[in-house]
C-alpha cells in the first residue's frame, strides 16, 4: 500500500504545478484521482494499524504510542483548516 501512494505521489508531483485545470488530459485527471483514492486508503489503513497497536497491554508502548499521536494533532489540524479555507475559496456559497 506504501509503494502506491509513494508512486501515485510521485505520478502527481511531476504533474504540479497545474496551471490551467481546465486543461488537463484525461490521463491526468486519472492520475489524480488514484493519488486521492490512495492517499484516503493508506490513511485508513494507518488508522486501522493504531487501533490494532493501541490495544496492546504494555503501558511504556501504550504510553510512546499516544504521546506521538497527540504530537501530530497540530498537523492533522492544520490540514483540516487548509482544506476548509479551500472549500470556502472554491465553493463559497455551499461554505
């Protein structure tokens, strides 16, 4: 699943920077979609794994396990005000 998304980030990185989205092919269009497709799936997977460790019963892995987590959540945050600030730009009457 890594490899994937390390491919499909790779596939689009040599796409941006996109001036003219309008004009986009359809391959690249395709190449786009299974970057997010891939991009959502890993982070489910991802999600699934740290359930599955934090079920673990050694409290030190417990302990390491959540205070990274915690440490990330300014980043996760950032990433959710970035996509809201873009939706109101794009869309702003659904906003």
């Amino acid at each position: 699943m890594r490899e994937y998304l390390c491919y499909s980030n790779a596939q689009v990185e040599a796409l941006l920077p996109i001036d003219d989205w309008q004009a986009l092919q359809p391959d690249q269009h395709e190449t786009l979609a299974a970057f997010r497709v891939r991009f959502s799936e890993f982070q489910e997977h991802m999600g699934k794994t740290m359930k599955a460790v934090a079920v673990e019963d050694d409290p030190a892995v417990l302990h390491e396990f959540f205070t990274q987590m915690i440490q990330t959540v300014p980043e996760l945050l950032h990433w959710h005000d970035q996509l809201i600030g873009f939706c109101k730009a794009i869309y702003p009457k659904i906003a």
